[in-house]
C-alpha cells in the first residue's frame, strides 16, 4: 500500500509540477525541477531532440542533477542542456516504488497514464525554456523506454528515449505530430 501511495503522489507531483512551467528561478545554478542538493554521482550526460517550440537540441548536457532516497524508494534525475540560439531543454527522469540503481539492466518500457497506481513506475517529461531558469513548456512522455546497460569502473549508464505529442506553442493544443528526444547519463550505483 505506501509503494502505491508513494506511486501516486510522484505521478501527482510529476503531473502538477512536472518542469514547474512558467516559474523562474532566483538563483539560475539551484536545482532545476526539484528541491534539495543531488546525492548522485552522474556524468557523460547528453541531451538531442525538440521540446515544443524549441527544436534542435543535440549535444552534452549543461547541467545533471539527481536525487535517489531508497527508504522512500524514489528517484529524480534531470538532465539539462542550454544551447545558444535554442534555449533550454530537460528531460527529467523519475522512478518510484524502488530506485534507479535498483532497476535491473536492460530496457524498461514506459508509458504515461495519469490514472496508474502502479507501485514501481518510471515517468519522464520533457520540459523547455528560453533558459534553464525558466521553463515554459512541459509535456509528459507518453511512451519510452529506458535503458540501462553496465558500464566500466562500476558505472551504469542510463539511455531514455521519449514520445510525447508536439503541442501547438500558441493553443497548447495536440497537433497530432510526436517528437522525440534522447537523454543519455552515467551514474555510480549506490553502495549498500
């Protein structure tokens, strides 16, 4: 029953607050997408594709910032890329009902369902801006996958690949198009 209720509330928080749209940030460098310090280890972090209006992104992220608290058994990893002339995207990765280093290698299908009480959930939105400390579009992904693969010195490396409907910029209305995106990350298993 709490992993469902902790289910629920990330999928209700995700749902929400998903990129906290058309909220600035005081202080650009503070935590994007969610509150506390990050207590992961990542890098090689890499973000490609098109977030609403902003098109284009391909290249390494600006920024990797993640939280994993396993007596609560949720995990949120952000993945951040500003690119000039663009502006920002994000795919922010969170899992509940266990932690990513607990997943198990090789590919985990997601798809985004609002009504879901499932007690282990993967859900990821896509979010962007004209810079990292504003985001004005958010999106849930609608299907996806991602991939976790063993990578040397102890390290997972972790592939999401997106698809959610492309949202008209103006109306906010489906469009009926998909857009996809790609997020790549390395992190160090926690220990224990």
């Amino acid at each position: 029953m709490k992993n469902i209720l902790l289910g629920a509330c990330t999928a209700g928080l995700l749902v929400s607050v998903g990129c906290v749209q058309d909220f600035t940030y005081v202080d650009p460098a503070q935590n994007v997408g969610f509150t506390g310090s990050s207590n992961m280890a990542l890098r090689d972090g890499f973000l490609a594709g098109d977030f609403g209006a902003r098109r284009g992104f391909d290249g390494e992220a600006t920024r990797l910032e993640g939280t994993s608290d396993r007596q609560y058994q949720n995990t949120s990893v952000n993945v951040v890329r500003e690119q000039r002339g663009v502006g920002a995207g994000m795919v922010i990765v969170a899992v509940s009902g266990t932690t990513l280093d607990a997943l198990s290698v090789g590919e985990h299908r997601f798809s985004y369902d609002e009504a879901a009480l499932d007690a282990e959930a993967i859900y990821v939105n896509v979010c962007s801006g004209d810079s990292a400390s504003g985001f004005d579009y958010d999106q849930p992904a609608q299907n996806g996958t991602l991939t976790i693969e063993d990578a040397p010195n102890g390290l997972r490396t972790v592939d999401v690949h997106t698809e959610a409907p492309r949202l008209d910029p103006v109306t906010g209305i489906e469009t009926g198009e998909i857009e996809e995106s790609d997020a790549t990350f390395s992190f160090q298993p926690q220990q224990g």
